[in-house]
C-alpha cells in the first residue's frame, strides 16, 4: 500500500440471509483516482458504497479507510423534502451561503424555482437540485450512486465535466452508473 491510498479493499464479500450479493472483492482507490462499480441491478451496488463509507460492514474481509475530510456522499435517492421549497431544501442542505451557489443555481437552470415546492418539479430537476451537494462539495472523496439518472445531455455533460476537475485536483471519485460517461476510471465489476 502506497500513501496516496485513502481506500484499501481485501476480499470482502456480503449477504443477506445467507444470499450472496458479492464475495471476494479486492480494490484500492488512491487520491486523484475514479472507481467506477458495475453490476446489475440487485448486484449490491449500493451496499458496496455503503461498506466503503462505513455505514454497513462486509460480512467478510476487511476494508480500510484513510481520508480524513467529510465524504460527498449522494444516494440513488435524491433526499429532498417534497413539500419544501427548492430554497427551503437548499437551506436544510446548509448550502444558502456557499459562495458558489449562484453560479450553479444558474449553471443547472433552478434559479427561477427557488420558490416552487420540489414535488411539482420534473425528477430531472430535483436530480440537479441534489446534485448541489456535490457541485458545492468540500471534500476529498465524492461517492455517487446512479449520479447520472435523471440528467438531460447538458446536465450530464456539466457533471462529468466538474467531476473530472474535482479529479484533476486531486479528489477521489467513487460511483456506480449503469449511463455510459466521460470519466477516467478503472471498473469495478460485481
């Protein structure tokens, strides 16, 4: 293991009630690098990112974390209240005073929302809106499920765009994505 590893992985596996999602995975992510991880649905995925961010642990092997700023994390589900506002729901993210909110509220056509509640949106725009947790990241390790869901090209393309900035810079980039993208990443396959 070198010192640009924040991500040590040794043949973990997982199920659930004695059904195997995966076993016998290995993988390192070092700084400035992208994982992409690849299944089907059902594959485990999303526990996957879950065992990486240390919220469930792999029912065998072992995996070790060495990052030390907050994670940008964003689900497959958006986590937006409903029946906020667009602004209400950017207040409860604690994005309000980021000095870069403007330029992406722009960038990603929700300014004219910011007082509409996020069910009347089109999933595609709440996708953005969720998406401002990444856009306005201050971390070192990005974790995306399914970031690209949702997005129309010009979203899409703004997006693999910025996360390879975020690259370029250094931050590290896990995610799984079933759309095709423009990331240099090695794969990941469950």
């Amino acid at each position: 293991m070198n010192n640009n590893c924040i991500i040590s992985a040794e043949n973990i596996g997982h199920k659930i009630n004695e059904n195997k999602l995966f076993h016998n995975l290995s993988f390192t992510l070092d700084k400035g690098d992208a994982l992409q991880i690849r299944g089907k649905n059902g594959s485990g995925k999303s526990t996957l990112l879950r065992i990486i961010m240390g919220i469930t642990s792999p029912t065998k092997g072992n995996i070790k974390s060495f990052f030390s700023n907050e994670v940008c994390y964003l689900g497959h589900k958006n986590a937006l209240k409903g029946y906020l506002t667009l602004e209400d729901n950017i207040n409860l993210m604690q994005l309000n005073r980021h000095e870069h909110l403007d330029k992406y509220l722009n960038n990603l056509n929700l300014k004219k929302y910011l007082d509409v509640n996020v069910s009347s949106l089109s999933f595609g725009q709440q996708k953005k809106l969720a998406l401002l947790r990444v856009f306005l990241n201050n971390s070192n390790l990005i974790v995306l499920d399914e970031p690209y869901v949702g997005l129309d090209d010009d979203a899409h393309n703004k997006l693999t765009e910025f996360l390879n900035s975020e690259l370029n810079i250094k931050k590290s980039l896990i995610f799984t994505s079933h759309i095709s993208c423009q990331i240099k990443s090695s794969c990941l396959d469950i």
